[in-house]
C-alpha cells in the first residue's frame, strides 16, 4: 500500500489545532483512505489518528474518475504525494490501465566504502496534466526512493528540461554532491547532469 504525507494546518475555530493528512492507496481494490493525525502539540487529540474519508474508485462513475475531480475532492498534493495514485492516473492518461510506466532515463551514482553503495535517478515520460505538461522524476538510495518530485512545463520538452534541470541541482546539492561523494563513469569531478542556468552549487 502507497502512502502520501501532506503537511495541513487546521482551519477552526478553536485555536492550537494542528494536523497532517496521511494518504493510503490500496493498488489492489483502488480505494483510498485519508487519515488526519494531530500534532503531539495540538490541543486537541494530541498525537492520535482520526480517520478523515474513504473513498473508493471503482465506486465512482468512470466520467468522473479523473485527476481533476480527485483532486478537487483530496487536494492534489495529497494526490502527487501518493505515488501509486499518481500512477494510476497516469496510466489512465496513456491509456495503460495494466502496469505502471516504465522510466524513459535513469542513471546510477556509486558512493560510500568501495563505492557499494548507489544512488539512481529515473526520469519518467512527461504526461498531460490540465492546461500543461508534468514530467516526474525519482531519486533512490540503495534501492529505496528517498525523493518523487515533479516539474511542470506548457509542452512536454519543457517539462523535460526542467525536471532535469531539479534533478541535476537536488544531485548536486544533496549531502553527497556536497561532498563531492558521488562517482558517474569512474570519476566525481563531473557528473553529467543538466542543471539550472547559473547554477553554482
């Protein structure tokens, strides 16, 4: 199961109430659950889960199982923080209902004693999303993803530029890039990433 974290500041009007939301997609029903849990400090509840809403997609008329009706109803943070959901409508959009997408570039960093340990950044095919174009991309450590992010664009090659163009300064100044940790190609003086214009670490 999929889970998203998404920071919300309580909207009441009883003062020190403070909370996050916590999303949770089952792939194999398609059901999401949104927990709200309290902040240790929160006057209310402190520390304690609350169930928020559950909502099923299979349940809903297929017009409208669509980002933007999600979304408006879960917020889409809540939605780009929740990987398998993101997907799910990402397979959607390409019309692909059977596997998630595949990465369209990757590339692997070694750090650490002997260099046995890896960092890999993938880098997926930019989909529609609205009005323009979202590119998303992954970091993983050791196999595990650390960081999903995303980069908008009003065209699909924008939106790839600029996502490279994050993913080459998150690199770069990451505690590794900093370090000057990380080896591509046997050597860590360049790493053969695209980064932002006057980037300079």
């Amino acid at each position: 199961m999929e889970a998203g974290h998404h920071w919300t500041y309580g909207i009441s009007e009883m003062a020190g109430i403070k909370y996050h939301h916590v999303v949770e997609y089952d792939e194999h029903t398609k059901k999401i659950t949104i927990t709200r849990v309290f902040d240790r400090t929160s006057d209310f509840r402190p520390g304690q889960p609350d169930l928020y809403t559950e909502l099923s997609l299979p349940d809903i008329n297929p017009s409208e199982r669509t980002f933007e009706r999600i979304s408006a109803w879960l917020g889409e943070a809540l939605v780009f923080d929740t990987r398998g959901l993101r997907d799910e409508f990402d397979s959607q959009e390409t019309g692909d209902t059977t596997m998630k997408r595949d990465p369209i570039a990757r590339r692997n960093f070694t750090f650490g004693v002997d260099g046995r340990r890896r960092v890999e950044v993938l880098v997926y095919n930019p989909v529609k999303d609205r009005a323009d174009f979202r590119c998303d991309y992954e970091i993983e450590e050791d196999g595990v993803v650390t960081r999903a992010f995303h980069a908008f664009g009003v065209d699909s090659m924008q939106a790839l530029i600029l996502a490279l163009r994050q993913l080459g300064a998150e690199i770069m100044t990451s505690e590794q890039g900093m370090k000057q940790e990380l080896y591509f190609n046997d050597q860590n003086s360049d790493l053969g990433l695209l980064l932002p214009e006057g980037f300079s670490g």
